[in-house]
C-alpha cells in the first residue's frame, strides 16, 4: 500500500543573506539547501521563492520540506561555512516558540552583539551576519 501524500507534513525555511549583488553566491545557497551532501537532490525540498533587494544587499529564500527533512539545516550548516540556524514553531522542540517569541527572546531588533547569540545550529552570526536560517514546521 503506498502512503497518501495527503498527510504530508512540511517545514517551511526562510533562509535571510546578507547578499543580494552577487546573484551567483545565492543561487549556490540555493542549491546547498536543495543537495544533500553527496550531491543527490533532496527529493522531498524546494524552493519556493528568492527575493533579491539590491540596495540593500540582502536576499530571504523561501524553502518547504517534509517535516522528517529537518536534517536540511543541519545540511545547510555543513554546506554554507557561517550559517547560523535558529529553530521556531514545532521545530523548536520541546519550547515551540513562534517566531515573534523567539526573536524578542534573542533581542535580535535591540542587540549589538551578535556574537553572543547562540543558534541552535551552526556558528554565531557575525555583526554582519551572512546567513541565518529560521525553521519552522507548518
């Protein structure tokens, strides 16, 4: 009997890069997100959207996966040296902050300091961060 894909449940990813310029280096996230690390295509990932802002250097991609899946961050952390990854919703277990609870949790608006955060996942963002990853299951 094969399973209904009814049931499937996602993860939702919003990947934010403090890039937007060099559209090569984001394109190559892009891909780190959707390979696993032989190479292969994550069957069950994509990405669903990139948005670019040009004056601002900055690029946010948009990336859905089966909830089983959530090794992608730990992919992304191995594939992107710097990625910082922090996990709300049901992947932040066994807390689930939303994401608003979270943010306010680490002052990520207020600090200056981004060095003293702690991902769940990866190395601390730098002042200016490269890469962070939120992860939240749907």
């Amino acid at each position: 009997m094969s399973s209904s894909r009814v049931g499937l449940r996602l993860a939702a990813c919003l990947l934010n890069i403090s890039e937007a310029r060099r559209k090569y280096v984001v394109e190559n996230i892009a891909k780190a997100a959707l390979l696993d690390k032989n190479g292969k295509k994550h069957p069950q990932v994509s990405v669903l959207n990139i948005f670019s802002n040009q004056d601002y250097n900055r690029s946010v991609i948009t990336i859905a996966a089966s909830v089983d899946k959530l090794g992608l961050a730990e992919d992304l952390v191995r594939h992107v040296p710097g990625c910082s990854v922090f996990l709300f919703g049901e992947a932040d277990l066994p807390e689930k902050r939303s994401l608003v609870q979270r943010r306010k949790q680490l002052g990520w608006f207020t600090r200056r300091d981004f060095s003293a955060l702690q991902p769940d996942l990866g190395a601390a963002p730098a002042r200016r961060c490269g890469l962070t990853a939120c992860f939240r299951a749907l």
